[in-house]
C-alpha cells in the first residue's frame, strides 16, 4: 500500500462534519492581545464565551461543508512605522494584516490536511 489514504479516505477525512472538539481547540489555538478584525470580535472574546459560541459555530462550518462556500473573508492591511526610525521614509514601515477570527478558525481544514500529510497507510 502507499503511503497515503486513497482519494475516497481523503475526501471523507476533510469533508466529514466539524467537531465541537475541533473547533475548541481551534479557539484554545488563537494567540491574546492581538487587534480585532473587521467585525471587532477579539481572540478574548472567542475564549471567554467559547462555551455559547462553539454549537453556533459548529452550524457556520456545517453550513459552509454543504453549501462549498465560506463567508466573505475580510482583511485589512495597516502599516506601522518600525521605532525610531525616520516616518517620511516609506521602507520604515511594516505592513500588518488584521483577518476576522472566523476566517482563522477556518484553519481546522489545514489542521485535517496536516493530518492527511502525516498518515502512514497500514
């Protein structure tokens, strides 16, 4: 046997539905003290109301399982001047994405492909 699951076992590993499990520990993967995105939903606010949140997003991820599409994704890209350096030099900035934590918690699928990549076949 190869060292990889057959097409179907791959299909079924990344399409079957999304845990409760999953996405808890999605939630517990989100770094604190970071910017909110667009929707102003913090990493904070994702892990002290987790217990509410976790069927409504479960329903989210369903949704988007059988529909095959996501929500609109967001992102904004914001520049921050590096310390003590001269401001009227553009190449002293930094750019910054800020992404809308339902786009993050997305991530389980490449935490399913990471799985997948990893698997000895018997």
């Amino acid at each position: 046997m190869g060292r990889y699951p057959q097409l179907q076992d791959q299909t079924r590993i990344l399409t079957k539905e999304i845990t409760e499990e999953e996405i808890d520990s999605e939630i517990s993967r989100l770094k604190t003290n970071k910017a909110p995105g667009s929707d102003g939903y913090s990493s904070e606010f994702y892990k002290l109301l987790r217990k509410p949140l976790i069927p409504l997003l479960k329903n989210m991820f369903s949704w988007v399982l059988k529909e095959g599409e996501t929500p609109r994704r967001e992102a904004f890209i914001v520049v921050i001047p590096k310390g003590g350096k001269d401001q009227l030099d553009c190449a002293n900035y930094r750019p910054v994405t800020i992404l809308n934590l339902n786009g993050q918690l997305n991530q389980i699928s490449d935490t399913r492909a990471a799985l997948l990549s990893s698997y000895e076949a018997c």
